[in-house]
C-alpha cells in the first residue's frame, strides 16, 4: 500500500491534461475559495494593468471564461480558450493550443498569462509563444500558483489524497520563471504575492478570516498562495558602425584620386591633338 502511494506521488506523468480537467477547474473557480482567490488577483491584475496602455491585449487562462482585463484601458482585448474542442462559450474571441498561437510576430502590447503555465507539460513553449507575440517594450503578466505559501506546503499532502484538478499541477518557483524570461529576453520589473490564506474552500472561513488575509496581504510577504510576476520584453537593437578613417590614410586617398584625373586629362588631350594632326 506505502508503496503503490510513493510510486503514485513520484510518477512524473501525474499532470493531466488540461483538456481532461478544465471544466472540473472551471467548477472550483466557481466554489468560494476559488472565488476569493480571483477576486485578490483581479485587485492585481487592475493595479498592474492601470499604468499600461497599447493596442491589444492578449489573455491564455485555464479558466476559459475569465476576463481579468475588465478595467483595463487597452480596447482590443482577446480571451483565448485553451480546449481540445471548439467549444462556443460565451467572452472566448478566440481557440487555440497555446503551444502555437496563430497571431503575427511582435503584434501583442500586453500578454496575460493566468495558471496556463502550472497546467502545460510544455510550459517553456507558452512563454516562448508569449514572447513572440509580444511587441518590443511590450509587457508579459504571468499568475501562478506559489510554492512558498501554506497552500504549496500542503499541495503535496492532498495531491496524494485527492485527484482535485486544483491539486495536480505542475509547481513553477518564480525564480524558474523569471530565469526563462530572462533567457527569452524579458526583464522582470515587478514580482509580488497575494491572498495569504489556508486554501480551506469554506465561505464561513474565509468571511472570518477575511480582515487576517488581507493584513498579511499588505505586508507584501513572499508567503501569498499566488505569485505575479510583471516582465517587459526588452530587444536590443543593432547599432550601426561607422568606418574608423584614419587622417593620414584620406589624404593619401585623395592624393591617389587627383593623380587619377590628371592622368586622364591628359590622355584626353593626347587623343585631341592626334586627330587634329591626322586631319
């Protein structure tokens, strides 16, 4: 029996895939605690995306009927629905695998990247995606799950007791995640916690808990159950050089050209007077 449970907790394959498990975390998003969950990262989210303006934005989540965009003040904004079927659910503009997005290169100014990474057993490829569809000087907002909280102590516990979607996911530190962006060319300018709670999905709890989470919440310790993470795609472009002309070498290079044209002025007067003699 210990054994069956270790192999259970050990085994790499234990992600789902998230095309198995999406309505059942769509669900969870609807309990209490997933409900209060949202709403601390919507308060994120809105004071990250105040200070951003563009053209398009772009947003992947696991949740395909989320918009955490509502308050921002870029127009265009696309809700992506991740899923292995086309399925017609009302606020997704558009389904795609996010391994593989079909937008043009740089024609994104902010990517919102909500839980796809934890849920993906290619997460490095969705960031690469993101960047390459983010504009230079554009922004990539990433939310995750964070490891060092009270919800990532107990994770591994009620991953082997349960097969609640919301338990199986893969764990990506922010350090991992900054690293990555780093290597794709983004800096990161911002990285925060929030909702500093017991993950306990009672609406009783967490009413009475409510005025706690929020005072742990604005110490801005590292102990939130998630992570923000704000990075800017930073391009460095090519800067021209220009032929190093020495002083010494330009004269004798204008030397070299007047003895050029006189040369051929005088042939030209040779070749005159010929003719007129042959004449």
């Amino acid at each position: 029996m210990f054994d069956r449970w270790l192999q259970h907790w050990r085994d790499p394959k234990r992600l789902p895939t998230l095309g198995s498990v999406q309505a059942s975390l769509e669900a969870w998003y609807a309990t209490p605690l997933g409900q209060q969950l949202l709403v601390e990262q919507m308060k994120v989210v809105d004071e990250e995306l105040s200070c951003l303006f563009g053209y398009h934005l772009l947003q992947i989540s696991v949740n395909r009927q989320l918009h955490l965009f509502n308050n921002s003040r870029i127009q265009h904004r696309i809700n992506v629905g991740v899923s292995l079927k086309e399925e017609p659910l009302a606020g997704v503009d558009l389904y795609s695998d996010a391994h593989q997005l079909p937008l043009a290169d740089e024609s994104v100014d902010v990517t919102l990247l909500h839980h796809i990474l934890e849920f993906s057993p290619n997460p490095h490829q969705i960031l690469k995606e993101a960047s390459r569809v983010t504009i230079p000087r554009g922004y990539i907002i990433i939310l995750g799950f964070n490891r060092y909280s009270l919800q990532g102590v107990i994770k591994p516990f009620a991953r082997s007791l349960t097969k609640d979607p919301q338990w199986r996911y893969n764990t990506l530190s922010p350090s991992r995640v900054s690293d990555w962006l780093q290597f794709l060319d983004c800096n990161v300018v911002r990285q925060r916690t929030g909702f500093c709670n017991l993950p306990i999905n009672s609406r009783r709890y967490l009413e009475r808990t409510n005025g706690l989470a929020a005072a742990m919440s604005r110490l801005e310790s590292s102990m939130g159950n998630f992570y923000c993470v704000v990075a800017r795609k930073d391009v460095v472009g090519l800067t021209p050089l220009k032929p190093k002309w020495s002083h010494e070498a330009f004269i004798h290079l204008g030397k070299q050209g007047a003895a050029a044209r006189s040369a051929a002025r005088l042939s030209l007067i040779k070749m005159s007077g010929s003719r007129r003699e042959s004449k």
